[in-house]
C-alpha cells in the first residue's frame, strides 16, 4: 500500500504514484516491491474519502445496504451529503469505472445495473441540498462561503435545525482535518455557526 511521506498527504502520494507510473515503494514486508496497477487503482478509490463513522441515513433500506455492501468493500462508507444531487451520477460513475479495472485476485463485489440505480437513488434522494439564490447579509456569511466551498457545493442553511447545526460543523471541520490537512479557526468556525443558526430559523 501506499505509504505517504511526512507531510505529504495520501491523495497527494496517489496522484504522484499515478503520475510516475513506475515508483516504487516499500512493501508490508520491509523491502522494497513494485506498486502494481491493481494497488494504484484500490488507492486513488480510498484517496479523500470521508473519514470512517459516518451515519447513513434511512440505514435499513435497500440503498444504504446497498452502499455499505459495495462503496464500503473499498473505503469508508460515503455519507449521501458528500456531493449534491448534480454532482452524484459522475462520482458514481468514476467509482464504478475503478472497481471494473481491480483484479479479481482482490473480491471487491461488482454492483450490477438493478445495485446501481439503487446506490443512485439513494444518493441522489439524501444527497446535499444546496443553496439557491443570495445568501442573506448575516454575520460569519463570508467564513460560510469561503470555508465550506473548499470541499464542497454550499449547503442549504434549511438543511439543519439551528439546534443541529453546531454538531455538524463541528464534524465537518473534523473532516477538514483528515483531508486537506487544514482547519478554520474557533473563531471562524463560531462565525459558521452563527450564521448557519440565524438563517435556518
């Protein structure tokens, strides 16, 4: 597997590997053993994934099953609010193109055409919503705009509770950390609260 040097991040160490085609790295072993295909493609499918943990909602239906059996055979389960609605089917699309080129040596499950329009609809019914139209003129508007766009389309502020909201931007300045390696001040991160609390009312 790929081992990412100090200070370089996994997706960073993927994309080098990709990029050189011929590297090569230690193996679990100790001495050193060629990356194969097969390895470049398991990596650059786990590469900026949401951290393990997250909670699928609906999680007895037939589409979170389906994710949990297919998408998390890879990698950490994907929350449906990772992407929005526009951004879904090319997410999928790429997933599915990188598991049909692993080897068979690694039993990852293949999902057929009936799983994956059922993995679609599920994300696509739990998927981000996102703003529309202006953002009102409130305290921490900037921070939102700035901060949350890094990872992703701007959320609707009506998505959560103002009581919710704290724990998830909480969550998701945890998951900041784990894939850029960066993070909002406690002082942003209050202004984010502040703002998501006083126009979700």
């Amino acid at each position: 597997m790929v081992r990412s040097c100090s200070g370089v991040s996994r997706a960073a160490s993927v994309v080098v590997l990709l990029a050189c085609g011929a590297c090569t790295v230690q193996s679990g072993g100790g001495g050193p053993g060629q990356l194969s295909q097969d390895d470049l493609i398991l990596e650059s499918a786990m590469a900026n994934m949401p951290p393990a943990g997250v909670e699928l909602p609906q999680p007895d239906s037939e589409g979170a099953q389906a994710t949990l059996q297919y998408c998390a055979a890879c990698h950490a389960a994907p929350s449906p609010t990772s992407h929005s609605a526009t951004d879904w089917p090319a997410v999928l699309r790429r997933m599915w193109v990188r598991t049909e080129r692993v080897a068979d040596d690694f039993a990852v499950p293949l999902p057929d055409a009936s799983a994956r329009l059922m993995i679609s609809e599920y994300m696509l019914d739990n998927a981000l919503r996102v703003t529309e139209g202006e953002l009102p003129d409130f305290r921490g508007r900037d921070e939102f705009v700035t901060t949350c766009s890094r990872c992703h389309e701007l959320p609707d502020p009506r998505q959560h509770t103002p009581q919710d909201w704290p724990t998830t931007v909480i969550r998701m300045r945890e998951h900041m950390v784990e894939l850029l390696g960066d993070s909002p001040t406690q002082t942003q991160v209050q202004d984010i609260i502040t703002f998501l609390q006083g126009v979700s009312e």
